[in-house]
C-alpha cells in the first residue's frame, strides 16, 4: 500500500486518541519527514472530524534532537517513537495495533 493510502486511513485511527505531539527540526529534511508528514495529516480536517476532542501539539524546533511523536490514548497509556529512521507506515502500524487493543477493551469515548 502506498504511503498516501496509509494517509488515508489516518483519520478514523484517532478514535481513542486524545493527544497527539509532534516535534521535529525543520531543517533536518528526510530525517524529519515522517513527523511532518503526520502532523500534516493530523491536522486535517477530516482529522478533526473524526475526533474533534484530540489535541494536536506542534513543536517545530532549531534544537539538534531527533524527530518525536507521541500519541496518548484514552485509557492513559502513551506510545512515543523517535522518527528518525521511521517511516509514516512503520508508525501507522504500530499505533494501529495499540487501536487494535483498544477496540477490544472498550469502546472509545464519545466525541
């Protein structure tokens, strides 16, 4: 699947998310690519839409740190992943598996 397909699906993954964080240096190019890319996607409407309770952070820095994004979920766990090697998919996947988990626990709050 391509990465715009992944994209595509993003907005109903923010179903049991409440913040997403996302910081990264804008002058890191490639390295930075999949936090832009997120919080690009994240930040869309049909994003918002989906969960108009989510809270997006944006920290977009000159610091020498490694692209970050963290997803907090409803029930208070938190998942972060330094996106520096990471793609768009590879964090995708692994926040859909935390849904996954979720869906079966409980159903996600109401928006």
């Amino acid at each position: 699947q391509s990465t715009w397909g992944t994209l595509c699906s993003f907005a109903g993954m923010l179903r049991h998310i409440t913040q997403i964080s996302v910081q990264f240096n804008a002058f890191h190019g490639p390295a930075a690519r999949a936090a832009r890319v997120i919080l690009s996607q994240v930040t869309s409407e049909g994003a918002k839409a989906s969960n108009p309770k989510c809270v997006v952070k944006a920290a977009v820095t000159t610091a020498d740190q490694p692209p970050a994004i963290e997803f907090k979920f409803f029930d208070g766990t938190a998942k972060v992943f330094k996106a520096r090697t990471l793609s768009v998919k590879d964090v995708m996947y692994d926040v859909s598996g935390v849904q996954q988990k979720l869906d079966k626990k409980a159903p996600p709050p109401k928006k």
